[in-house]
C-alpha cells in the first residue's frame, strides 16, 4: 500500500511562524522544568526573553537547529543579523528571516465518497509523515488505530510535524517518564546537599557533586535515549480523533 501523501507547500508568513514558536513553547512547558511557564511569546519578545522562557542554546547552535527543524538553509551570518545582540533583536526579526525561507505545509483533501474531505486528507497527511520518519507500520494504521503506541515512538513527530500542520490545536502533552523523573529529583537532591555541605563537611559536597553529576547524566540518557512510559495528547485516542482535529484546525 502507498503511504506516501504529502502535504502541500505554501509560503510561510511570520504570524504562522510566530504560531509555531508559541505552540513549541506551550508544549515545552508541559514536560521541561527549565520552560518559563509565565512567558507570553509575541512579535515584540526579545530574543534574550525568548531564549530564556525556552531554554535555548546559543545563537550558533541554535540557528543550525533551526535550519534542521525547518528544512531551510540559512546561513551563520544571517542567523547572528537576526539573533544577537539579543537584548536588541526581536522575534519578529527571526519570523521575517524564517517566513523568507520557510513553507508552511497544507492539508491536501482526499477524496471519499465522491467528495473532498478534509479528515480524510489530514490522516493520510499524518500517516505519511510517520512513514517519513522510519514508522515501519505506517501502512497497517487505520483510522480506528489507536495512537497510544505511535505518541510513545515517534513524540517528536507530532510535536513537529504534525503539530505544525495546525499549530495550537494539539493538546497538552503529558509524557511520564519514570527514570527522567527518578534523575531530575537525584540531581536536585545532590545540589542540596552539596550546598549543605559546604556549611558541614566537604565529604557531604563530594557526595552531593556526584549525585548531581549522575542524576545529570541519567536526564539526558533517559531523555536521549529511553523511550516514554507513555505520551498521551488530551483526550485524542485513535488517529481519527487526532486527524479531525487537524483538519479543523481548532483545539480539541
């Protein structure tokens, strides 16, 4: 069976790009410590404030990153224009640079029963777009399939790609992740102690340095390379929940 149904490409305005960034930054905030939740990202944010309400890398890194999420090829020293000084430069600035380059993908409607229809068009949309991304099974999902093992395997996927065929209509994530959870609270525990330690004995700063270190270091593994317990999106169970969805473009 042929999988492959792409969406189409459009020119990318800098409110979609906006819209995009605000829906990465909702979505951070339900799984990352380091998110502001408090932040309200507009054209008028500074990149400074963004990069602090997302926990951003630096501008260079940061650009390279983006030229892979968007598919662009945008240049160190347009990105640097756009990015520093960043007390200076605004998100505008970066969703005019990006809207120059990038596209916004559309739902292309599929035909059933003689007429277009659009969440029909949106699950084949999504079901290629799991094939793209190395989804073996992609050609045995239905519309009845349920989306719990495909959330679990491919989080990235609806976060990016799928989510930016309709940014903002994806409810929150909730992703349970017992061993990042175990590391994050080993590591606040080793900070903790190290500070007490430093007031008490320097063998109590010892050992909290390295449960830090090692809670640290089994963050990124469990968030690297350890898949989810689960990943649920609201109430969305089966794709054709999450196909009418984004067909209509508003929030579940």
């Amino acid at each position: 069976m042929d999988v492959h149904y792409p969406p189409l490409d459009q020119a990318a305005t800098r409110e979609y790009i906006l819209a995009v960034l605000q829906d990465m930054h909702r979505q951070q905030c339900q799984w990352d410590p380091e998110a502001d939740r408090g932040a309200e990202l507009t054209l008028e944010t500074t990149v400074a404030e963004w990069r602090d309400a997302c926990a951003l890398l630096g501008w260079k890194p940061l650009g390279r990153a983006y030229n892979v999420f968007w598919g662009v090829s945008i240049t160190d020293a347009e990105w640097r224009a756009v990015l520093e000084p960043s007390q200076e430069k605004r998100l505008a600035d970066v969703c005019e640079l990006l809207a120059s380059r990038a596209t916004r993908p559309t739902i292309r409607p599929a035909r059933l029963l003689g007429c277009n229809c659009a969440p029909a068009g949106a699950f084949l949309t999504i079901r290629s777009l799991l094939f793209d991304a190395g989804e073996g099974a992609a050609d045995e999902i239905a519309p009845s399939t349920p989306l719990a093992p495909y959330f679990r395997r491919h989080t990235n996927v609806f976060l990016g790609p799928v989510s930016r065929l309709a940014p903002g209509v994806l409810p929150p994530v909730r992703i349970r992740n017992p061993l990042y959870d175990a590391a994050l609270l080993g590591s606040g525990v080793g900070l903790l102690a190290a500070l007490i330690g430093a007031c008490v004995s320097p063998w109590l700063v010892a050992v909290g340095a390295f449960l830090f270190v090692l809670g640290w270091a089994l963050t990124w593994y469990a968030a690297r390379w350890r898949l989810p317990a689960s990943v649920e999106f609201g109430e969305l169970r089966t794709f054709r929940d999450l196909a009418v969805v984004v067909a209509q473009g508003k929030p579940a």
